[in-house]
C-alpha cells in the first residue's frame, strides 16, 4: 500500500476537491458511454451530476445501477433522487426502475423526480403498474413506503428546476425519424430533449440523442459553456448488408463532422463526447475524425471518467471506485 503524507493528502484534495453545499464544486461521472449495442466496456448511457446537495442522473441506460453502485456504493444509489430523461429510447431509459425501486430500498426516503418529454408519464406510470406488487410486498415486510413514490414532469423548453444554486434548462434537438430522401418528418409523436446544467458560474451542456446541425438549439444554448458533451456515430466504411445497417441511424445520430462543427461553433471550454456508436470506436479515432473541423480542447469520454468544476479549473480523471462494500457497513443505515 502507498502510503501518503499529510501533504499530499492535501494536494490531492486541492486538486480534486469534494462536492460540499458550501463550495462551488460540480462533479459529472460517465456511468455509461455507449449506446443500445451490448458492451461490456461503455455501458448504457448515463451521467451522474453533484453539485452542493443535487445527485441527479441524466438518463439512465442499461447497467447504470451496477456503475453508481461501483462509483458511490449505497450512499450513491439512494442518494440520487431526480433523473433528467432525454428521451424514452430504451438505452437511455431501462435502468429508471433502478433508479426508482433500488434507490427506495436501500435507503431513499423522498419521491424521485423525473423529468423528460412529452411522453414520460405515460412511460412512468407503466412502469409504477408494473412494480406495484412489489411495492405492496415490500411494505407489508417493513420497507417504509416513503421514497416509493414518483414525481413525473413532462418538460420541453425552458427552465425546469432552480434551486439552491442550480438551474436546469431543457431545450428541443432533432432525432425523431426523418424519410430518407426528402428529409421530412415521419409523423411519429414525441421528442428529444437536450439540457443545460448550470452551478454556480459552471455549466454543462447535454447533447441529448441528436442529428446535430450548425441549426441546433445546442449553438444557441452551449455558446462558451464550460462542457459541451455530444453524442457521435462514425459511419461504418463500405457497402455491406451489415455496415448499411448500421448507417441506417446515421439519419438520426451526428457524425464526426457535424459535430465538429457544433464545437468549432458553440466554443466550449471544453468538448466531450459521450454515447459513442459503435461502442469500440478509439478515442484516437474519434479525435482524427474531428479535429479537420475542430481545433478546440476536446475529450472523449470512458466509463467512469469523472470530471470536475472548480473555480476556473476543470479536472478530468477517473472516478475511484468504491468496490464492494456491504449494505451492513454503509452510511446509509446511520441517517
Ligand atoms: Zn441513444
Ligand atoms: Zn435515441
């Protein structure tokens, strides 16, 4: 074991401060940066935002309970209490239920929020029919029934939370299917939601799933923000029946290119990109791909990259795991 003296403590901590209600500190974790296709190495998307006394998840793709399991132990499963949803594809939505049901168990006392589009209730309330023996069971056992329930809020533009300190802003992206040819709108109802995240001097833009232009919202709302995190598909090369198929969605995802643009545009501090299609796409691909159009700082994020803001400092590095620690021995049972 390394040992550390008292001074590196301290210069760790300088250089990777905690999120306190009393500082300026916002911390986002890659949960998941990958998309439907099964990988073991980017799961589902999801990324948990703290900041002051907020845990909120923005979306919640397969696997997402397992990663905020690994990166805050119990102490993080039950303390998020509100999830943004971008919009109700399954891989940005499967893992709500965790969200919901195994943050109640093992210790949420307060409802969880969730907020999306046009939509969600519908999804929500589904899904709450579903679990209800569940809950009946659990409760008649002695599981306290506060924290079992659902605050759903169907959102589109504008400022959807503002509260001590922070401020939530959804705004519309376009991923709905288009016809090929004419570009034209299937006629299938609903939405995709992109959101805007700021704390105290920070914000953070999300991409939402999107075909992105040098016309999306995302210019208008990421202009000189602190994390621009995008979505990106890299077009698979050729003519095969399997590679058509995969460019299939390229309709509804952004390039590279596009997104390149978007960046050399909004000028973020910093450019992330996040639900990476196909899940095993380098980051050194990704980064020759886009720097003809983008010359800007740029990352690609990993499963459990951690990024934080603080002051003018953005610090990015991996989120150390919590391992494996008994529901016995957690915090969770001292409050
Ligand atoms: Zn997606
Ligand atoms: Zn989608």
């Amino acid at each position: 074991m390394v040992s550390m003296t008292l001074s590196m403590v301290a210069d760790a901590a300088a250089k990777n401060p905690v999120v306190s209600a009393d500082n300026d500190v916002m911390k986002l974790t890659f949960l998941g940066t990958g998309a439907p296709r099964p990988s073991t190495e980017r799961y589902g998307p999801s990324i948990l935002i703290e900041a002051g006394d907020h845990r909120i998840l923005v979306d919640a793709g397969p696997g997402m309970r397992e990663r905020l399991f690994e990166a805050g132990g119990f102490e993080a499963i039950s303390g998020v209490d509100h999830v943004l949803v971008t919009h109700l594809h399954f891989d940005h939505t499967v893992s709500i239920s965790s969200a919901w049901l195994s943050g109640w168990l093992f210790g949420r006392r307060v409802p969880l929020v969730v907020q999306g589009p046009s939509g969600i209730k519908s999804m929500m309330e589904h899904i709450q029919k579903a679990y209800q023996w569940d809950i009946d069971y659990r409760v008649m056992v002695g599981v306290p029934v506060e924290g079992s329930e659902l605050v759903v809020k169907e959102v589109s533009e504008g400022v959807i939370l503002e509260q001590q300190g922070l401020r939530i802003t959804a705004f519309q992206v376009e991923h709905m299917p288009v016809d090929l040819k004419t570009r034209e709108l299937l006629g299938l109802r609903g939405e995709t939601l992109g959101y805007r995240v700021d704390y105290k001097g920070h914000s953070v833009v999300f991409s939402g799933d999107t075909k992105t232009s040098t016309k999306s919202d995302i210019l208008k709302y990421g202009q000189g923000v602190d994390l621009l995190i995008h979505e990106v598909q890299v077009p698979s090369p050729g003519a095969t029946p399997e590679a058509n198929l995969a460019n299939v969605s390229l309709s509804v995802h952004s390039t590279p290119a596009e997104v390149g643009f978007v960046f050399a545009k909004s000028r973020p501090k910093m450019a992330i990109y996040s639900h990476i299609i196909p899940p095993g796409t380098t980051a050194e691909d990704l980064i020759k791909l886009t720097r003809p159009y983008y010359d800007g700082p740029l990352t690609v994020a990993h499963d459990f990259m951690e990024i934080t803001l603080s002051g003018d400092e953005i610090i990015i590095g991996d989120r150390e795991k919590q391992g494996d620690g008994k529901f016995e021995d957690s915090k969770v049972l001292d409050e």
